[in-house]
C-alpha cells in the first residue's frame, strides 16, 4: 500500500580518486565512497563531520554532527577559492546518497573547483530524521491515518532531536559554517528542487558570502508545498499523454492512454486485484494487492523522468486486459526506493514549519489523480507536528545582482517552467533555460554540464550559448516493452 501524504515534496563529474586524507580550511577529511540505491556508480571522495549546535540559542545544549563530502577538484593545487556547494532535494534527501546520480552533471565543474556536499540537518549521515512506513492496514487516502503517522513517527525522533530545529532556516546556517570551516570567502550554490529554496534563501541571508546561484527545477519563495503537486502533475501528463492521443498509429496499438489511466484507477478503487510479480530488484516472487494508490503514486514519480514516463501508455494497455504485473512490480520497486531515501521526519520538521499554515485543499483538484490527498494529509500531519520559526521575509523573492542560472524541465511535474519565470523575474543577472522533454531535475540532460562549468566560470548567464540544447528530443511512447515502434 503506497501512501500518497507519504512522500509529499520531491519533490549523474569525474573527480579525482581520494586516496588519503586530507585537510580543507580546518576540516580533516578521510578517504570514503559515496553510493547512491538502486544506482551502480560508487564516487570516491572525501568525508568528514562538523560539530554544530542543534539549538543556536542554546550553544551548550544538543550538538549535532553534519556529515560532509569533499570531491576535490581535478587540479587541486590549482583549484579557484570558490568552491561548489550542491543542495539535494526532497526535502528529506541526503547530499552525499544523491550525488552518484547526478555526478555527471559536474563533470566540467570539478576540474577547477572543489566540490561539497552536506547532507542537511535530518538527513543522510546528519542526525538524520527517518522513520518506519506505514503498515499497509493504514488507509493511504485517511488524513486521521496520516496525523497518526506522523505521531508515531514523533515517537521515535524525540530522544534524539528537538523537532523545531530541522528547517531551511537552521540549514542555511549550517551551511555558513561549514563555509567558514572550510576557509572559503564566496561560494557558488546549485540546488536541485527543494534545494533551490535552500540556495535562494541563503542568497539572502548571506549575500555577500554568495558567488552565483544554479536552480535547477526551480522552487518560488511564494509557493506553498503541497498546494499545487496534484493541479501540476495533470499538466504534465497532458503534455506527456497528449502526444500518443494525438498520434493515430499509438493510439490504435494503446487506446488514449488518460482514458486508459482513469478506467484502471476506477477499477483499483472498486475491485482492487491481487497481484502476482517478481521483485524488480531481488528477483523474489511476490503477491500484493494492487491499489489505486500504489498506481497514483507510481504515475506522480514515474512523470519526474519522462523516459518511465513512456512506458506508462502501455503499461496501462497491459491491465486493461488484466495483465498488472509489470505495473506492480514497477509501483514496489518505485516505493522501496522513496522509503529508502527520504527523512520524513526533516521532510514534515520543513514542511509544518515553512508552509503548514498556508496548506489549502482546492476542491477544483478533486478530480485529478492526486485530489487533494496530500494537503489533507499534511494538514493532518502539521497539526501534530512541532514546529520551529520561519524567517520574516521568507516568502519574498529573492532580488539580487547575484549571477543565476535557472533551469527547467519542459514536463516536469513538480516544478513546472512557469516557476523558474516568476523567480527569474526578481533577478536581473538571471537566465532561464527550459530544456525540450525534459522532466525534473535536468541539470544532467544534454549539453548543461559544459553550460553549467561555463557559466561559473564567465559569470554571465546571457552570453551563453545554449543552442545546444536544441538537439534534446522528446521521449515517444513506448508501444512495446523494447520501446517505440511506429
């Protein structure tokens, strides 16, 4: 049973081997390798912790430790003083179990610069804020499932962390230090996702230590989490389905594939099947029952790459004939790994926090995939929860002469284009990049990693040439489990 309020905000750079420790500021690093699941890449870095109080204002309470990593740049005698700092997303994901995936992506800025990662307070290696999934007998669509959750959850966090303290405001602090320790002036910020909120933020607080920013699948100050995931993802899977409900020969082979969607996910709500299928990831046989939320949620984080996207039109052909199989498999092995890399405690801690008071249930979303399932559960969840404070000025948007390069995925269904517009808007020195079939978080898609080294070298995002970008196509739909065939 996959629990739609469960993982609400979600929301791949040759470095040189790190074969013995070494010292950055008054950091002492040691030789580690960063893994990411469900991913083959093993990075060798350097890793260290920085001691930091859980509670600022109580400096001799709590301290926690950040668990950093250091991708030394590739001429390392010769590396600029402003070093890179990539923000993860979620919020919940670890900097460090990300960073396999998206190595590529820095490729170009790893020759020149040193390259850190921290994984944020309630995350990864930092005092992280994990907990249990729901047993399946909860009711996925249930905001009273969901506040019960979220009390269980509390249970187990509140030995080891004051819940207050995990939010962007304690992070971006954190980060500062982490700046000061490692003895750099200026730092350049690339945030993916929810990390893009962490870099604007931190551009203002601390405009004066901040180089350039890089938002990729771009964040507003203004927007609330949760209020609009569901009304975006049907834009994305109009964009996305759309071309094979235009296209005569997909069509016969697929039928429309929202038609298809809405008829299968009638079907999971009245007669929910039982499900026999192999696990995708050991093989093990398996037997489950099959429910419209597992389907929600495979569809909502399958639209995030629009390659799974793809496969999805006839994925849905398959269990209009009673075949669900291959959709089961793919709803666990999607589930498993979203369990496996989020916090949900930081991810609530951030959430109830920042945007908990401004969560709306729109009941013009009652009708799409999602509905408003999410802000309920959250709203639920938020009544709980403890909350910490948010700055004054926190939903104002950023305004700098800070250098900005924006990204964003023509089908993203999270952070759509229209986001990386309203944020560009408020910075002059800023240029906004949509990248053509892409999804969230592109920073990796086509030629960007030579755009993103050349912009932090240049600092002038207007004079790139990004015609490259033009050769990225879209992904057509599969019509057979070995792709498209026309």
């Amino acid at each position: 049973m996959r629990h739609r309020w469960l993982f609400p905000a979600l929301i791949l750079a040759a470095c040189a081997p790190a074969a013995q420790a070494r010292t950055l500021g008054t950091l002492e690093f040691k030789p580690c390798a960063l893994s990411a699941p469900l991913s083959a890449s093993v990075v060798q870095a350097q890793c260290t912790t920085l001691a930091v109080p859980e509670n600022p204002k109580a400096p001799d309470g709590r301290r926690i430790s950040l668990r950093i990593g250091w991708i030394p740049a590739g001429r390392e005698e010769a590396a600029e003083p402003d070093p890179v700092f990539m923000l993860a997303g979620g919020p919940g994901q670890s900097a460090l179990d990300s960073y396999p995936q998206v190595q590529p992506a820095f490729a170009e800025v790893v020759r020149k610069r040193n390259l850190i990662l921290v994984d944020q307070r309630g995350t990864g290696g930092s005092n992280p804020l994990q907990c249990a999934n729901p047993t399946d007998a909860m009711d996925p669509d249930s905001p009273q499932a969901a506040a019960d959750y979220a009390r269980q959850c509390m249970a187990t966090l509140e030995k080891k962390a004051d819940l207050r303290h995990y939010t962007t405001g304690q992070a971006i602090a954190d980060l500062d230090s982490v700046r000061q320790a490692i003895g750099a002036d200026k730092i350049n910020l690339v945030g993916v996702s929810y990390g893009t909120r962490v870099a604007q933020q931190y551009a203002a607080a601390y405009p004066q230590h901040t180089r350039a920013i890089v938002l990729d699948g771009v964040v507003p100050n203004s927007l609330v989490l949760g209020n609009e995931f569901a009304a975006n993802l049907e834009h994305a899977l109009d964009l996305q389905f759309g071309r094979c409900a235009r296209d005569a020969k997909c069509t016969e082979k697929l039928g429309d594939p929202r038609q298809r969607l809405n008829a299968l996910m009638k079907t999971l709500k009245d007669t929910p099947p039982t499900v026999s299928f192999r696990d995708p990831a050991t093989g093990v046989a398996r037997q489950e029952v099959l429910t419209a939320g597992d389907v929600a949620m495979l569809v909502r984080m399958s639209a995030y790459l629009p390659l799974m996207t793809a496969t999805l039109p006839l994925q849905f052909s398959e269990a209009a004939q009673g075949r669900y199989d291959t959709l089961a498999a793919s709803a666990n092995m999607i589930g498993d790994s979203l369990a496996d890399a989020m916090a949900i405690g930081m991810q609530l801690s951030v959430i109830c926090t920042e945007d908990g008071s401004e969560l709306k249930a729109d009941p013009a979303q009652d009708g799409t995939l999602l509905g408003n399932a999410i802000v309920e559960g959250l709203t639920a969840q938020c009544a709980v929860w403890p909350k910490g404070t948010r700055a004054a000025n926190f939903r104002k948007p950023l305004s700098t002469q800070v250098p900005a390069l924006l990204l964003s995925g023509q089908f993203d269904p999270v952070t759509p284009p229209r986001y990386g517009e309203e944020v560009a808007k408020a910075l002059p020195n800023a240029r906004h990049l949509v990248l053509r079939g892409q999804g969230h978080n592109v920073i990796a898609a086509g030629c960007t990693p030579q755009l993103l080294g050349k912009f932090l070298d240049g600092l002038d995002p207007k004079a790139l040439d990004a015609k490259c970008l033009d050769r990225l196509t879209d992904t057509p739909p599969f019509t057979g489990f070995y792709g498209w065939d026309p």
